[in-house]
DNA sequence: TCGAAGTGCAACACTGGGGTTGCACTTCTA
DNA sequence: TAGAAGTGCAACCCCAGTGTTGCACTTCGA
C-alpha cells in the first residue's frame, strides 16, 4: 500500500539517501556500484534502498547476478502537489483570518 | 539561513509534528493548549515546535504570558515546487532514455 | 496579592535508525 | 570450472531523536 505522509517525507529526510538518489537520477545503477561512488558500505546502501522502494522512489530490476536501481519521480511528484495543496490551505485560512481582523 | 532539502523532509517526516501542524493548520494556539488536546507532554510538544521553527513551518508570536504558534504555507509550497521540478527531471530523463532504446 | 496558567531549563530513559563487519550463496566470465 | 563480482542474511555498535519528569520563573486575573 502506498506510504503515509510522514513516512514519505521520513524517506526522503536523510542526506545519504539524497546522494543516493541524486545519482539515481543521473544514472541508473546497482548497491555495489554506488557502494564504490558513496562513502557508506554496501550494506547501509541496501537499507537505504529498501526505505527508497518501499516508499516508491526507486525501482528495482534484476539484470543477470545484478540490481539496478532507478530514481521514480511519479511519487515524487504526488507528493509535492499533496504538500502544495496543504501549504495553499494554510495560507488561505491565514489570509481569511487577517482580512477578518482588518475588516 | 534556510535548512536544506533533506532537513526540511525530516522536520516533516515525524508523525507528532504532522498533528502539531493539522491543528495550527485550522487554529493557532499555544504549545500548552497543544499539549492539551494531544497525547504527549508539554515538553515534547516545545521540542517539535522548535524544530518546525526552525523549518520555517510555523511562526510563533508572543501574547502577554502565551507563545501562539501557526503554520505557515510559504515554505511548505517552496519544497513542494522544489520536489516537483526535480521529480520532473528524474522522469524526463527515464522518458529519454526509453525513447532512446525504443527508436 | 496570591494562586493559577504558561513558559524555560535541565537531567534522564528508551528506542529506532544508520552504519559496520562477516560469511554464505548465486551468477557471470575467462 | 575456478575465481571474481554481486546479492542475502544476521549480528552487532552507536547515537541522535523522541519522550518524560521536576522545578524555577513570569504573567495574568479574581
């Protein structure tokens, strides 16, 4: 099922996980080739990875004896226009509050 | 100066702070009126309000012996349209590249 | 002016998340 | 077919983040 709100923004806050993403994004690649680009072991990578697919911003495909991962922005993108939506709402009260004290 | 990507996902990515902010979303109140209507201390509550603060998520303003806090939209669509170009340029990407393979 | 309500500060406990290492297993390739 | 490369699993360490309690201090109001 798809992730709440807060696990996703969870996901997404941890600066290894950026880095990992940020090449996914350049490029897709498998845990033991980003292990040789990124400063963490190979292992920590692959959790990274789990919390990244869970939460649908990599896929994964098997090629032969390797993974290879690729940043999705599909989900990516829905998130930003929930946080959009949310933010908007937020505002308007503000603006509603404020025209109501000055009228 | 302004957190960065992964600091402001993080500042979202915790469930407590989500309901601190529903509620300043409808209501600006107090950390100890928040402390009233959600199920954990008063303290907590300052300490999750100190980390949206510093998010820039919430303002806080002082009235008489109360602190009221509200959220505040701007930068949660900041971050959102950030998200959305780069989720944008991870598909486009994606889109090239099959494209490529395809013709 | 005294008590109630609100905030500030500090110390402490507990858990989860990020990271590591080691080893077994699978798959490619020379 | 043996070794190199890649993945899978498990145990372990460490600390930052979440939460608590207790007490001192400030401010409002009856």
């Amino acid at each position: 099922m798809t992730p709440t709100l807060p696990e996703m923004c969870a996901a997404l806050g941890d600066q290894t996980r950026w880095d990992i993403l940020t090449r996914l994004g350049q490029e897709a690649m498998s845990a033991s080739a980003l292990a040789r680009v990124l400063p963490v072991s190979r292992q920590a990578i692959v959790k990274h990875l789990d919390v990244l697919s869970e939460a649908g911003l990599v896929t994964a495909e098997r090629r032969g004896r390797e993974i290879v991962y690729a940043a999705l922005g599909s989900r990516l993108n829905a998130l930003a226009h929930e946080l959009d939506r949310i933010g908007n709402a937020w505002d308007t009260r503000l603006r509603a509050l404020k025209s109501l004290a000055e009228g």
